[in-house]
C-alpha cells in the first residue's frame, strides 16, 4: 500500500436515510453512505456517545474510512445478514467497505467486549483510501490516542479502547489518521476493540470475527417460518428487530438514537434509547408469530422481575437493564441534527400515565401463549394484574400514546384499555383461569359501550381523539387494527374514510391534526412534522383487513420506496420535501410494518394458505424438539 496524503474530514449531517445500522445487540452504530460512522454510544446504548457527529459536527466525534474526498456510495446489506456494504464506484476503479460489529449472540463470555470491524476492498482497479477516527466521549471530552503494541490506545475516563489496523495509521492530536493506496483485490482492515488491547487482533481474528457474526444473523433468520409475500423485506425487518435487542436482558431499545428531529428545525427531538412496554410487546407478538418464541420468552422474564414508579404493574418505559428512573436532561449547547434543538438524554414518558401499553403488553402474551411459547405462572401474575388494574382505571384521563402533556380521555387509551382485559380474558380461558376472569367481562362491556357513545362525533362522522373535542386521530385505526370492532364496521369504514381525507399527504399519514390537538398556534398538518410511519402502516392494516388488499399493498408499496438503499425504516417520512424525519431505525416503524404485510397476505387466500404452511412448518419443528 503506497502511502498518500491530503486526509479530508465527512459529510455533515447527511440525510437519515442515507445511514445504514449494525449493531451486537447492545449497542449499535450509525454508518453514513460516506463511510463515516457518526453515531455509537458504548458500551450499551444508553451509554456516553463515543462518536456523535450525527447530532453536533464540531464537538461530537465521527470515524470515517473510505475514498479520500468525502462522497456517497450506495448502501446495502451483505445477503440477509447484518454486516453493512458502502460502495464507491468511479471510472475505473470501485471501493467497497464491509461494516459489522462483532459477538452479537447471547454468550455471557461476550460481555465488556464491544469491537466495530471495518473492511475496506478494492474490488476494481487501484484506489486510494483514508482513515481519520475523531472519538468525542459524550461531545465533550477529546481522547488521548497513543501507540501500544499492535496498534493504538484511545483512553476514555472509564475505559481504553484499542484500535488495531492492517495498515498504518498515525496517532494525531485528538485522534488518528492513515493514508493509503490499495491496488486491486487489496483489503485494508481496521478494529475498533472495547475490553480487548490492539496486540490481539490480526487480519485473520478480524475476518474470522466477520464470519462469525454474519454466521449468527443468517443462522438466526433460518429459524423463522414465514414463506408469504414480501418475504425478503419481512425478513430483512425481523433481522433488524433482532438487531435491537438488549442480549444481556432480553429487552429492546424504541431506537438506538436521541434528537432526531420530527421536523428539523423545531423542538421535538426525544430520546428513544429505552425500552417502551408498547414497542418491545408489540415487536415479540410480531416475531413469535414469524416463528421466534425464544425471544417473546426472554422479554416476558425481564418484564415479570421489574417494578414500577407509577401505580400501575408496568410503567410506559423502562432503561435496558430495567431502570425505572429515567429523567430526562437536554443539552442546548449541542447543535443537534441541522440545528435542531435541544438535544435530549432521558425520556420524561417514564412516569406517564399511558394505557395503551398496558394493552400491547396482554396482546404480546396472548400471542405469545398462542403461538407455542412455554407459559410460566409469572406470566399470568403480571397479566392478570395489568387487567385488574386497567378494570380500576379506565375510567380516568391519561397521557395517551403520544405521549401529550395534558391528560385527557383519549379514545384510543380507552380501546387498548378495552385490549388489555380482553387478551386477558382469552389468555384465562387457555390456561383455565375463568373464573378469575369473570369480573372483567362487564368492564369490557362497558368501555365498548362508551367508546361508541362518547368516542364517536357525528359532525366529525368518525371517532374523535378525545372525548372533549372534535379532532381526528390517526390512532383511531387501532380500533380495527386490534379488533375493537370489525373492519368493515360502518362506523370503522367512516373513520378510515375521514382519515385519508384529512390526515394524509400523498399516501402518508399524519398522527393528529396539529392545530385540533396543541392549539391554534400551532404549525398546520405537513409543517408541524413529518408523516407517522406506524400510522402509515395501520393504515394498510385497516385496509387489509377489510377486504381492500389492493390498497393494502399500495399503502406498503409507496412507504417501501422511502425506506433507503437498505430497506430501513424510521420514525417518519416527510413527503413535502422528500426526506426521512425522526429517530431511526424505529422498531415501531419495522413491527407495524410486518403487521401490515401479513394482514395483508391474510386478505388472499392463496397467501393466507402459504402462511398456514409456514406456522404447520414451526409447530412440527417444534413437537420434534428441533426449535429447542
């Protein structure tokens, strides 16, 4: 490799969806089409930012490997595993950089290890390169970078880590840097190591730790069952779910990124590096139902073990690990994505007052129990209190799903109230708990009953957002969604009509109409924020399930053509100007998605057929003890 010079910095803040993920499920990185990796907290997710170039350019650290002009490639998975190609192709030569982080199984051996393996190939003709790695613990703090043996040390306050490369690479002021050329079918490889000096690693531990962790993502998406439509993008969504686990606890993280913003520019820019109830429950019912039971099961054990802050069994979110106290601070002097501020840690959600997550979490375990999975009596304990402390308070006003500051009686928090003891009725009738059951049952009766009474508005002809208004809300379609009432419903059908015509934008739905549910001083719809992506697909969902597969697919069809290079999916998408908004990749996004998908199949009966081929196909698995 000759040497050459002229080291160049990155592209700031480059769009959301101009960033592929990899992660070892504890924590992820956020690699950017130039090669730069400008997001990744250690050791977990929650942890001080180590690179974070994404939310403030000067201050936050980035590691860039690539072309030595900083420019774009194209972004892509390698096969169905979670190691992330770059691509540069100019003229007569072409770059590829292979990303993945190491040891993503459940090995307790692989705890305090974190390590980002980085592979740069010259795949067509000769090329130069460079490295330039700028680490910034938590924006503020430079790194003190010196040689050791085999490689480099970057001292952190509470750990060093080690960087070995198979080329050279120079300490500087604050980081290091290299310059290189590779001539074709060259490799340079580069390890970024946490809990590991640099002496250990050589090209041949650096690919065999490839080869490993790619092994783990393929070998995981082999234990999956589904065989319907839109196969290779549902898996590709299942693996990223999986991707966002917490191993050591079972939980999973909303995101694995802060302050992305709903709208840039604007103020709302929140810290989704926790475990919501509503989000983990809602990704293991989907991935029980594709044929992963193992991790429904983990998750079930984390959850039956925590407390809560709140009066209720389970609190809206909780920190990986199961902490409860999750206060949130913000940090005006960063400069945040684009100059949206502030930047936030901590989520003030925690000690909400949330229904609706009570209802995920009993339809997580009733799917869950449906689908095969080992049921424990700490199961039924947590579920049965969640019902009986839903049947207490229905009647209250809360925060509602999202998350507003003013409680009130929203109808959505009302129908997943209505969720909750209905999962935990038909989970009493599977495990013969009837009678403990039996005084949920007029409960039910009534929250239906006033749902249709106080939660439809015959001026606005579909049901409101709350009781005390008349405003429209996308997530009046959790009401066919979960099966509050049948999707061909006129008064289901009506809401659904409403909503197209005044809460979506060229086929992207909006949460509510701003100005109806903040105030008349707030933004109008379009400009307040980006569309919702979770609406978009309860969108489809709706669809589906009332017949109309057609639109069904084309709902999916339009948000699968902003979802990248990559096929990820975030917290929105703005179709006024075309770009990703929000946190990402969203695990709300990528579960509703499926959902969706196969509601969808569902529709058809040829479809409907494959997916009951797939579920006989796990269950016999399963009765020969090969799924154990």
């Amino acid at each position: 490799m000759a040497v050459i010079s002229n080291l160049e910095r990155f592209l700031p803040y480059p769009p959301v969806e101009q960033h592929g993920v990899i992660g070892d499920r504890r924590t992820a990185a956020l690699v950017a089409a130039d090669g730069t990796i400008d997001w990744l907290c250690l050791p977990d997710y929650d942890g001080p930012s180590l690179f974070g170039a994404l939310l403030d350019a000067e201050r936050g650290g980035y590691w860039r490997v690539g072309p030595p002009g900083p420019v774009s490639g194209r972004q892509r998975y390698l096969g169905e595993s979670g190691a992330l190609l770059t691509s540069w192709s100019s003229g007569d030569h072409e770059l590829e950089l292979t990303d993945v982080m190491a040891w993503p199984g459940d090995r307790s051996s692989d705890e305090g290890r974190r390590a980002v393996i980085r592979r740069l190939s010259a795949t067509r003709g000769d090329s130069p390169a460079v490295l330039g790695i700028w680490p910034r613990v938590d924006f503020d703090r430079p790194i003190a970078c010196e040689p050791a043996s085999g490689g480099l040390v970057l001292h952190l306050a509470e750990h060093n880590l080690g960087l070995w490369a198979s080329g050279s690479v120079e300490p500087t002021e604050g980081g290091a840097c290299g310059s290189f050329h590779l001539r074709e079918g060259e490799e340079f490889w580069a390890v970024l190591v946490l809990g590991e000096t640099p002496d250990r690693w050589s090209v041949d531990r650096a690919r065999d730790a490839m080869e490993e962790a790619i092994r783990y993502w393929t070998g995981w998406l082999d234990g999956l069952t589904y065989i319907g439509p839109r196969r290779e993008r549902v898996r590709r969504t299942a693996l990223t779910v999986h991707l966002l686990g917490y191993a050591p606890q079972g939980s999973l993280v909303a995101a694995p990124t802060t302050s992305l913003p709903a709208r840039i520019g604007g103020d709302q820019n929140w810290d989704y590096r926790y475990a919501w109830v509503r989000d983990a429950s809602l990704s293991l019912a989907v991935l029980a139902l594709l044929g992963d039971t193992e991790m429904a099961r983990r998750y079930m054990d984390w959850l039956s073990g925590l407390g809560s802050s709140t009066d209720a069994p389970l609190q809206v979110l909780y920190g990986i690990r199961g902490e409860a106290d999750l206060t949130e601070r913000s940090r005006a002097d960063l400069e945040g994505y684009r100059g949206s501020r502030p930047v936030r840690f901590g989520n003030h959600a925690y000690n909400q007052v949330q229904l609706d997550s009570l209802g995920y979490f009993n339809d997580c375990a009733l799917v869950y129990l449906e689908q095969g999975g080992r049921w424990r009596e700490e199961y039924w304990r947590l579920a049965s209190r969640v019902a009986q402390h839903v049947a207490r308070t229905w009647t209250r006003p809360d925060h509602g799903i999202w998350e507003l500051d003013r409680q009130r009686h929203y109808v959505s928090s009302k129908v997943m109230a209505w969720v909750a003891l209905e999962r935990a009725s038909r989970i009493a009738e599977r495990i013969g708990r009837e009678d403990e059951a039996a005084a949920w049952r007029p409960v039910m009766e009534a929250i239906h009953a006033e749902v249709m009474d106080r939660g439809w508005s015959e001026p606005l002809g579909a049901f409101r957002q709350h009781y005390d208004g008349e405003g429209l809300d996308a997530s009046a379609l959790l009401i066919p969604v979960m099966g509050f009432l049948p999707a061909d419903h006129p008064r289901v059908l009506a809401t659904t009509e409403r909503i197209v015509e005044r809460l979506v934008i060229d086929g992207f739905v909006y949460r509510f109409e701003p100005r109806e549910t903040l105030g008349p001083a707030a933004q109008p719809l379009g400009d307040h924020e980006g569309s919702f992506l979770p609406c978009t697909f309860w969108l489809a969902t709706a669809y589906a399930k009332a017949g109309r597969a057609n639109d069904a697919d084309a709902v999916l069809d339009r948000a699968e053509g902003v979802t990248g290079q990559h096929g990820l999916l975030a917290e929105g998408f703005d179709p006024l100007s075309g770009a990703v908004r929000g946190n990402s990749p969203l695990l709300f996004s990528h579960v509703e998605y499926v959902r969706a998908v196969v509601e969808t199949a569902k529709a058809r009966p040829l479809d409907k057929a494959r997916l009951m081929v797939g579920r006989m196909k796990e269950r016999v698995t399963k009765s020969l003890g090969l799924g154990d």
